[in-house]
C-alpha cells in the first residue's frame, strides 16, 4: 500500500499572522485523531514567520479526502477567511 504524502503551505498575511497560526494550531489534535492519519505536523518558516507548512501522511488518499471534507477545516477556512495570501497543496507520493 502506497501512503499519500501532503506537503501544504498556507502563507498568511503580514498582519494576520497570529490569527492564522491559532486556527491552525486548532487543527493538529482533532486532525491526528483522525482514521488514516499517520503523521499531522505544522512548521512555521524561521525567516519567514507568515508561511507555515504542514507536512502530512495519511494511509490512503481517499482517507485524506475525508479529511478535507470535515467540519473543523470547513471552520478553519471561514475563520481566515481575508486572511491567507496562498494555499498550495501538494499530493506527493515517496519514490525513495
């Protein structure tokens, strides 16, 4: 079986660092808990403490579909909304 990596970096901005940081801090527990979950990890850059970047793996892909379909994302997303500059996810699968 072949795990889906998740590499997701959410650039806030300048002056809504720290809302988007606590919605997103919101979601580790509730996420980790998660069927499928194996790893649900948030890095905040060191330069750069607007981007932020999780770095996830989940068993299947369709279990991390599930995932984005519930409810505490859909509150993350109403909650900073006007506040996120970009959102880019990546699927990545491990070759080596």
């Amino acid at each position: 079986m072949t795990t889906l990596t998740i590499v997701a970096n959410i650039v806030a901005n300048n002056d809504k660092i720290e809302l988007v940081k606590t919605e997103l801090l919101k979601l580790i527990e509730v996420t980790r808990a998660e069927e499928g979950c194996i790893n649900y990890d948030l890095h905040q850059d060191n330069e750069n403490p607007a981007h932020f970047t999780f770095y996830e793996n989940w068993v299947s892909r369709e279990l991390w579909q599930a995932h984005m379909g519930n409810q505490h994302l859909a509150d993350y997303m109403t909650a900073t909304e006007g506040s996120v500059a970009s959102f880019i996810v990546n699927e990545m699968t491990k070759i080596a």
